[in-house]
C-alpha cells in the first residue's frame, strides 16, 4: 500500500493539472471569442444589410480599415469582402489560422449593384500543405 500511495498522489497531481490547462485554454478561447463578437457588433451597427458594395468599402477607406477580397466563401458566386480581426492556434500543417468578419454580397447580376446581405465571423487556414 505504500507503494501505491505516491502513484495515486501523482496521478491526482497529474489530473488536476490538466483540468487547470484546460480550464485555463477555454477562458482564453472565451476571451477571443468574445473579441470577436464585439468587432462583429460594431460593424452590424455600423453597416446595415441592402447596402451597396461601394458603400461597404467606401467606409473601410474613411476608417482606415483594411480589407480583401476573396471569391466563393459563401455557395453564392460574389466576392466577400473581409476585415481580419485576430488569429488562432493553427495546425501544423498550415501557417496561419486566421479570423475575419465577412461582409456577403449578393449574387450580381450585369445590370445591378451588390448589395450586403450578411455579416459573419469567418473562420480561415492559410498557407497549408
């Protein structure tokens, strides 16, 4: 029995600290998710659904904001507009795992302008294998 004594002890020990790891990784997991939340809120309350992609970007140059464009996020055909807001841990496999809110456009057709439709926190691996 004294033998096994320390080995409970050290399996206790061992168990309570990856409990705390894990605790500790979902608080900042939270606190991240919660920043992206924010930045989400400010730009829905800023821009609304109808306007037009000229608009939309036309406010990222008056606020210094940089953005990109990338094709197909979404199953419609249009352009994203995206704003990066933070990066996560990324797998080792690719460079970077970024976040950004995404502005969706509509679909265009040759006679009418994009408009926004929705606005999303958008998830994206870079740089992979």
């Amino acid at each position: 029995m004294s033998r096994k004594f320390p080995l409970i002890w050290a399996l206790v020990l061992l168990l309570a600290c990856a409990a705390f790891s894990n605790a500790w990784g979902q608080s900042a997991k939270q606190k991240r998710e919660a920043v992206y939340q924010a930045a989400l809120q400010s730009y829905s309350d800023a821009l609304k659904p109808g306007m037009t992609r000229k608009n939309v970007e036309d406010y990222f140059r008056s606020k210094g904001i940089a953005f990109q464009q990338l094709c197909c996020i979404f199953k419609e055909s249009a352009f994203a507009d995206l704003v990066k807001i933070g990066k996560e841990k990324h797998p080792w496999y690719c460079s970077e795992h970024n976040v950004y809110v995404a502005f969706r456009f509509t679909a265009v057709k040759p006679d009418e302008s994009e408009t926004l439709k929705t606005i999303t926190v958008f998830h994206r691996l870079e740089g992979c294998l």
